[in-house]
C-alpha cells in the first residue's frame, strides 16, 4: 500500500502550525504605544506624548490683548490701562478597558511548541485591539450613522454611511438621530462590509432596539454626542466643534475653534493649501500633519501626479516612506473617517497625547502588569484566568485653532 498525504501529515512537523495570522488590521499611527510582543505599528507616530501617571491636566489660555494701545496725542490725557483675563480648563484621565477569559486547561496546554501559544496569540491580539480603539477614540468618538430602517433581531446587518471605525468583535452604543436617547448599549459586531467607497454595512448579533434612519453609533461607553466629559476624552473632530468646550472650566469662546470646512467636496491641491493657508492666517501656525482615510491619501497623491509616468529604471515609491503636502506629512489610517481630512499641528506647546498609563494588563496592588502570563489572576468563578488590560489618557490641545478639518470629501475614486 502507497503512503498517503492524509497518513503522513500526522507523522510529521508542519510548517506554519504555530503561526496564527491575524485577519483584522489593528495598526496605529497617532501614538507611539508600547504594545504586546508581535504586535506592528506603522512608524509614523504623529502625537508627542506627556506620560505623566501621577498628573491630571490644565491647559491656560491667554486669548488677551492689551485694549489701551493706540497713538496718543503729545500732552493728551493717557488712556485707562486694560486688558481681558486668562483662562484656566482642567481635564482628567478617561479610561479604555476590556476583560479577556482564559480557560486553564488549554491555555496550559497550548503553549507553542510545533503549535500556537493561545496566550500568546491572545495577548498580542488585545493589546493591538485596545492600542486602535483609543486610536479610533483619539480621531473620534463618533463611529457612523445608519442609512436604513432596521427592526429588532439576531444577526441584523445594518448599512452604515462609515464603516471605517468598526472592527469584527468590537461592541458600540446606538442612540437617536441628536445622540442623546439610547437605543441599545453594547451592541456586539460580528462582521464589516467595506463597498469600497467609505460606506458598508455592520452585522449586529442581537438587535434589541429598532433602528431609524439616522441613528447613531458610539464607542462603547462613550456617552454619544455630549461634548468631552469625565466619560469621553477629547479627540481631534472636537478640536474643529465651535459649540463645545474642550474642557472644564473653559467656554467655547475662551479658545477659538479650528478652521471647518464642509463645503468643498473633492481634493485638490488648492483646497489643501487654502485650508492651510486659512489656518496660518488665523493663528500663525501652520498644521504639520494631514490625518487622512487610505482613499483620501490616494486622491492626495494623484492630485499631485496628474500626468505621472515611469520610465525604466524608475521606481513607484518616489515619496519614500512618507508623502508630504505643502510640508505636512500625509498620514493614512484605516480608522480615519472616509470623508474627513484632519489638518493637524502636532508641535508640542500645540497638541499632544497625556498618557496616564499605557494599554497593559492590570494587576492587584494598582501596578501595570508586563505582557506575560505573570499578569493573569485566577477566577474565582470559573475553571479560568483572567485578564484586566486597560489605559488611560486624554488629548492636551492649549490652541485649537492652530487645527483645521475638511469633512465633506467625497471618498468613492
């Protein structure tokens, strides 16, 4: 009798039994975060960060000016010395958490050797998981709206004009058209269909709540549309919302808002330098950044490639690892929304990242566990151990109106 595959694959090793590859991108590109080993990260970090555990924030704000200048008359009477107050905001930490179980048998048992460490694999997973929902967090709280009426039921898909926030797996709320009344709460995604012009549709395993058109979809716990809160932290869309204020203490009119465009509806590379331009010309500060969906990031390039052409010997990437426009770097991120070009100055007096303590798993005695089995606690309940994993942090913006935001671009090529 012959040998058989079926007969010899259990005789023998097997190349790529211990790799389990990943199907979901989780990468980030706004903050530089100290992730489970294995996990990747595109380079391009655009926020500094301030690490600063033991801290909560104030930003001051000197939006004054000196209302007594003026050319005075030789022998004149002098006029009354006057000037407006500074301003004070605070803001504290907002936290992002998530509890894994691992059952004790086979995360004992699988534990590489010719197959897949679970723990490992598992690890890995949720720190790249967290590390893209504070992303997602830090760009904006908000994740789409709904397109369709949808009635109450298991396994509901539900077409959404923004699928760019969502990831199979992840949970959201869902409130009314203004963001305020509560349709479900953690509603649970089990798949994402991208129709490759920014729009799809989200698979919801239990409906509990019918849907309008025009619902809403929240991060989870993020409290829908109320402005930044001990419940949300600020992210860059609020930094460009002239109705809110971005912290305690401060009015909306204490720091200018940045420059909204929801006007123009196609890229151009003078819609670009205008926004620019517009941003200079408001504060003397030019953004160093241009936080922009892949789509987005290709229009950018063919605007500035009308008529691009290789000749032999030539090669594609002739941007090298980063684009740039008008000396901002062009970053592209999957959890950026579709329509919106973010212009960002990411100077560090301007706006940065306040770390309170990074995504890692939680221990007793209040310490940040390292990404090893050491930070797994034994259940009470269940036959298990369990994983804490949670970060918290905050956006520190002292001048927003050194920002801008194009959010009507048309994102189907």
């Amino acid at each position: 009798m012959g040998f058989s595959y079926s007969a010899l694959k259990d005789l023998l090793a097997e190349d790529g039994r211990d790799d389990l590859i990943d199907q979901v991108d989780n990468s980030t590109v706004l903050v530089d975060w100290k992730m489970a080993e294995g996990s990747q990260k595109n380079k391009a970090k655009v926020f500094e960060t301030m690490r600063l555990a033991q801290e909560v924030g104030r930003v001051q704000i000197d939006n004054s000016g000196y209302a007594n200048q003026g050319v005075q008359v030789d022998g004149g009477t002098r006029r009354e010395a006057k000037q407006l107050t500074y301003a004070s905001g605070t803001y504290g930490f907002i936290i992002y958490a998530g509890d894994a179980e691992f059952p004790e048998g086979i995360t004992r048992v699988a534990q590489g050797g010719y197959g897949i460490d679970l723990y490992q694999s598992a690890m890995t997973k949720a720190g790249a998981q967290m590390s893209r929902l504070t992303e997602r967090g830090l760009i904006n709280h908000e994740l789409a709206a709904t397109e369709n009426v949808e009635s109450i039921g298991s396994n509901v898909s539900v077409q959404v004009d923004d699928v760019s926030g969502f990831r199979p797996g992840m949970i959201c709320d869902i409130y009314d058209s203004a963001g305020t009344t509560v349709r479900q709460l953690n509603a649970e995604i089990s798949a994402v269909t991208d129709d490759a012009d920014g729009t799809g549709s989200v698979t919801i395993v239990s409906l509990t709540a019918n849907l309008s058109v025009g619902d809403r979809l929240f991060i989870a716990g993020s409290g829908g549309a109320a402005a930044p809160t001990t419940q949300r932290n600020v992210n860059i869309a609020d930094v460009t919302n002239s109705s809110i204020a971005l912290y305690s203490g401060l009015s909306a009119s204490d720091q200018p808002a940045g420059v909204l465009d929801s006007t123009t509806t196609a890229w151009s590379n003078a819609a670009g330098k205008r926004m620019i331009q517009r941003i200079f010309t408001q504060c003397g500060e030019a953004p160093t950044h241009i936080l922009v969906h892949p789509f987005q990031q290709q229009k950018i390039y063919e605007s500035q490639n009308p008529n691009l052409r290789f000749a032999n010997a030539d090669v594609m990437d002739t941007y090298g690892p980063r684009m740039k426009f008008d000396s901002c770097d062009v970053v592209q991120a999957n959890t950026q929304k579709p329509k919106r070009a973010d212009f960002i100055n990411a100077k560090g007096h301007v706006s940065k990242v306040h770390v309170f303590w990074e995504p890692s798993p939680s221990i007793d005695g209040g310490k940040n566990g390292g990404w090893s089995r050491e930070s797994l606690q034994l259940s009470q309940v269940s036959f298990a151990w369990k994983l804490f994993l949670s970060c918290a942090l905050n956006l520190r913006v002292p001048r927003r109106n050194a920002h801008g935001a194009m959010t009507n671009l048309n994102a189907a090529f």
